[in-house]
C-alpha cells in the first residue's frame, strides 16, 4: 500500500487561447478527491474558459464567459457586486490585478466542491475564443488513494 498523496497535485499557468492543457490525471491504481482553486485575470478582450472533470468524454463542465477587464477567481467575495452564480465562483472588473484581500475584493481560495475522481480520471481547461488571457492559475489540491 502506497502512502496518501496530500497537497497541490497539479497546477497550469496556460493562459493560451485555444488550448485544452491536462492539470491532472489519478494515477493508476490510485483514486483522489480534489477540489480546484484558480483566479483568471483577463485583458481588454472578451474570453471563454472551462475546466473538465472527471472521465475523458464524459466530464463535469465548468464554463466561465469573462468580459473585457473582468476577471474571475475561486473563493469568497468582500464587497463584490458582481458575482457570476452563488457557487463560490466570481467574476469583478478589477482593472486586470490580481484579486486580492488587500484590494478588498475577495480571497482566493479552492472552490467549495469535492470531486471524485478514478484512475485516469482528468481535470483539463480550456481556454478559448481569440486572444490569451492576461494570467491565469488554477491548482488540482486533494488527496490520492489506493485504490485497488
């Protein structure tokens, strides 16, 4: 038996558009329950991205449409009037910084869902439309299993 694996086990800084980039996959023999944390900085042009997860062809999808200067992040808002859904995923115009508590904006932290995911399971993301966003982190964190 393999020891647990905890901690980040995955991170992409792709900011490319029309680019999918695999985060993370569970090894074989090997389960993991994650959960992703990201903050997208956008430019002056509108972008689409997602994140796939779970069984390659038949993963959960996460769409984020951002809007000139808007910029997305896991987390928990502070005097946000913008939010895209009430599922801890947020979207402010921020001028293009990075959010953070010091701009009193939100804190950027894993987004309050636990995946599942099996052996050859995949968290990618995709990021579209026509021009690279500014910046971009998302992080895998969790744990690995045996899981045989």
């Amino acid at each position: 038996m393999t020891a647990p694996l905890y901690g980040v086990l995955g991170e992409t800084t792709v900011v490319t558009h029309s680019t999918t980039t695999t985060i993370y996959t569970a090894p074989a023999n090997r389960a993991a329950k994650i959960r992703v944390q990201w903050v997208a900085i956008n430019s002056a042009n509108t972008h689409g991205w997602g994140l796939l997860i779970g069984t390659p062809g038949a993963e959960h999808q996460v769409k984020h449409q951002l809007l000139s200067n808007v910029d997305s992040w896991s987390g928990m808002l502070e005097n946000v009037d913008t939010q895209a859904g009430a599922m801890g995923s947020h979207d402010a115009d921020y001028g293009g910084g990075i959010v953070t508590t010091e701009e009193d904006s939100g804190s950027f932290m894993p987004w309050p869902y636990d995946f599942f995911l099996s052996p050859g399971d995949t968290v990618r993301v995709i990021v579209g439309n026509t021009a690279d966003l500014t910046d971009h982190l998302i992080q895998v964190i969790g744990a690995e299993y045996d899981s045989a």
